[in-house]
C-alpha cells in the first residue's frame, strides 16, 4: 500500500470548507493507502497562541478526524510534537534549504505583509513541514491549490538531500481533488472560505447548530438571475452552493441542476441548508461523545508510538546519511 501524510494545525475552528475540501476524503483514502493523519501543533506557535486554548485545540481536532470517520485501526492519528523525530528532521532540512526559496514562499509573504517583526519559525516551518511528510516515506499527500507550493519545496528539498547524500528518502506526490477542493466563501465567493474571515457568515463550522446553518446558507451571495445552474465564472455564488449539495449529498452537480429547474433560490437553499445540517449532526454528536471520554487520549497514545517507531528509523537514516553523532557498530 502507498502511503500518505496528512496535517491540520489545531487552530481552532473547523470550517465546512475544511472538512469537503480535506477530511471528508481523508475517510475515503484510508481503506487503500497506510495513512497518517499529524495534528501539527509545532506549525501553529509560528504565530503566537494562548497555551490554555492551543492544548484544547490539539485534543478538538482530534476529536474531530476521529468524529468524520478516522478509523484508528486503519490510519495513524497522532500528535506533531508527541513525536521528536519531526524538529529534530526538520532542523536538518532547513539546514539544507535556502533563504531565498523560503522567502519565496506565497503563504510566508501573505502572513508577513504589513508586519513589523515575524517569527523566524513563520520563514523556516516549509522545512519542517518536508520533515512531517518525509519521515513516512510519503507518496502521496492530498493538499488544496494553496499548499501546492510546499509540496514542490518538499520534493526540491527530497532530491538535494538524496543527491548529496544518498537515495534515503521518497519524492512525495500532490494530489489535488478535482472538485471540492475550494470551498469557498458564502459572503464572497471568489474567495475561499476560511475560519480567518472577520464576517463570520461567510463560513460553516463543524459544530454549529441547525439554526445557525440555515442563516447562513440563507444569507449567502447567489445572484439576480434567478437560475440555478453551475457556471463558476458567472454565477459564483450558486456553484459554490451546488459544490457542496452534490459532494454531502453525493449527487452529481447535473441531477441538481434538472431537479431545481424552474425552482427559486429560497427553496434551493433550504435543501442545502438541510443537506448541510444531516451530514454534520452525526459528526457533531460523535465529537461531543469523544471529548468527554478517555477513549480519545488512548487513540493519541497509540498513534504518537506507532509514529515514533516509524519516523526515529528515518530520522536515524537521515543522520547517518549526512554523518551526526558518532557511528554505531
């Protein structure tokens, strides 16, 4: 089986966008692939975080993966910091990456904009983000357009290493879905939808509640033609809404257009309002179950060792490649 890496950083809120556009596939690719699924809590002090809320982040999200459908028997769910291996590879890798490529970086340019001071962690994290998918001798990482740039470094920084010092590690794919990969925006949809926004109608969260949904899904930007039909150029807004009715729903996009042939905007958004809150309730009483039991931390337990078998043979592969510490017998 090929294997793939995957991680979210615990930042808090979970986005509809985030689940169609990621989790939700992750549940399917878990029955043909060795998964690993890394809550990277390192990646998330590049900015600063209140310790209290980033601990109950870390467990949230966990509870999350496994609330969508991560089957710990299936895939390897852990914790980014639980497994030392990642800093330790990743101080590596930077030490062979370049300040130019790192200053290169789109995401590094976008949180940097307008600021007086950064974090040297917010330049240098590409590196350790190599690490995270190269400890596991990755093939395979399902990642949106925005993050298509760090796999290109990671393979970059894959193929010096393996030039320099020898064929250690595997040159990780991208894969990118076709559809549902960008989620966007309800408010602005030629924008993604993100849990950063300042207006908080323009996203759907994992737990918010039946009554919620139905305002937001209401309010969200269509246009005054009147006709729902998918043309993402010139009806942003409706195609946004028929993306994520024909992915909850598993319905192609062209049934739905037939079906609401003639019909309005306000019933149209009904249904996708309610398509919306069947697909999250069961999602939603799963995460509330999990976060009262000790059965999460078990999880999290199993998987930082079994992490830590894996990535300390790599990391030990990779030191004595390059000639650290002293040679074992």
């Amino acid at each position: 089986m090929k294997t793939i890496f995957s991680g979210i950083q615990p930042s808090g809120v979970i986005t509809l966008g985030n689940y169609i556009g990621a989790m939700k596939q992750f549940v399917e690719l878990q029955d043909d692939y060795n998964c690993y699924f890394c809550i990277v809590d390192q990646h998330a002090i590049t900015v600063p975080q209140d310790r209290l809320a980033l601990r109950k982040n870390i467990r949230s999200l966990a509870a999350f993966y496994l609330a969508v459908g991560i089957d710990p028997n299936k895939s390897t769910l852990f914790i980014q910091s639980e497994v030392p291996a990642h800093a330790q590879a990743g101080w590596i890798l930077q030490c062979i990456a370049y300040i130019g490529e790192l200053e290169r970086m789109t995401q590094f340019k976008d949180k940097s904009a307008g600021k007086e001071a950064v974090s040297a962690g917010l330049l240098t994290y590409p590196p350790l983000m190599a690490a995270d998918i190269l400890l596991y001798s990755t093939d395979i990482v399902p990642v949106g357009e925005d993050q298509k740039q760090h796999i290109e470094l990671t393979r970059d920084l894959a193929e010096r290493f393996n030039k320099r010092y020898g064929d250690i590690f595997t040159i990780p794919e991208a894969r990118i879905p076709k559809i549902g990969a960008r989620i966007m925006s309800l408010t602005d949809p030629t924008k993604k939808m993100s849990k950063s926004d300042p207006n908080q109608k323009s996203y759907i969260t994992l737990l918010d509640d039946a009554k919620t949904i139905e305002k937001k899904v209401k309010s969200a930007v269509t246009d005054s033609e009147g006709v729902i039909r998918y043309d993402k150029e010139n009806k942003p807004g409706v195609s946004n809404l028929l993306t994520i009715y024909s992915i909850l729903a598993n319905e192609p996009i062209e049934r739905l257009e037939e079906r609401y042939a003639g019909k309005g905007y306000g019933e149209f958004k009904a249904d996708v309002a309610q398509v919306i809150i069947d697909a999250l309730t069961p999602i939603q009483e799963k995460y509330y179950e999990l976060m009262e039991s000790s059965k999460l931390d078990d999880i999290l337990d199993e998987g930082a060792e079994k992490a830590n078998r894996v990535a300390s043979k790599m990391l030990k592969k990779m030191e004595n490649a390059i000639g650290l510490g002293r040679k074992r017998r």
